[in-house]
C-alpha cells in the first residue's frame, strides 16, 4: 500500500520540501525572532537528515563494484528479482563497510533483517506497522 515511500523520488521530493520549511522557518526566525521557530528549524533539520540516510548510503557509500559482486553473490544462491529487491534493501539500509562487519560476524540482526526482507520481497509477508 505504501510501497512508494521506498522510491528515490519520493526521498528526493521529501529533501526539497524539507529544505523549503526550513527555509520558510529561517525567514520567519528573522521576522518574529519567535523562539518556536528555531525548535522548527531544528526538528526539520533531523528530519532532513533521517530521510537522507538511505539515498546517501545508497548512492554514496557503495561502490558499482561492489554492487555487481553482492549481486552476483547472491544471483549465485537466489534468482534476480529477489536479487534486485533484496539488494536494494541493504544498499539503503547498510554502508558497505558496516554491511561487510556484519557479514562476517554472521550476526542476529542482519540474519533477521534478511530473512525479513526475503518475506517482503517474495510476498510471503506484508510490510507495515500493523503487522
């Protein structure tokens, strides 16, 4: 149902109007000098920051080499649509140096966080909050 807010465009509209609010809360902090504006500026920011996690672990942490070798990887183990779904998960969810120090620990939360993601790519198991 909400699968759109995964989809970088969606992250790219959300950064612009973040940055508009905090553009308009900056102008108004001039205007009023109102205290209220600031706590704002504040909270818009740490928002434009959470949502900007993903998109930057994605497109700025990994390298297209290491893209290619985790999906041969796993094209090896799996088929390429649940590649292609997976992958993109830990491209937004790890960096590649966290994603390699939690590969090699075999750790809980990232055996959790796959199988989890294997479900919701398969189907198999809807994603929200309610479930």
């Amino acid at each position: 149902m909400f699968d759109f807010y995964e989809s970088d465009w969606f992250t790219i509209a959300l950064e612009i109007a973040f940055l508009i609010f905090i553009a308009y809360d900056i102008k108004k902090y001039f205007e009023t000098k109102k205290r209220e504006y600031v706590i704002n500026i504040v909270l818009t920011f740490g928002f434009f920051i959470w949502a900007a996690v993903p998109f930057y672990n994605k497109y700025f942490t990994w390298q297209d080499r290491d893209k290619a070798e985790l999906q041969a990887r796993c094209v090896s183990e799996y088929n390429t649509t649940l590649c292609d779904c997976l992958d993109d998960k830990i491209f937004k969810e790890y960096n590649l140096k966290s994603y390699l120090a939690l590969e090699k620990g075999a750790d809980k939360d990232l055996n959790e966080f796959v199988e989890t993601s294997k479900k919701i790519c398969t189907g198999e198991e809807e994603e929200g909050w309610f479930f």
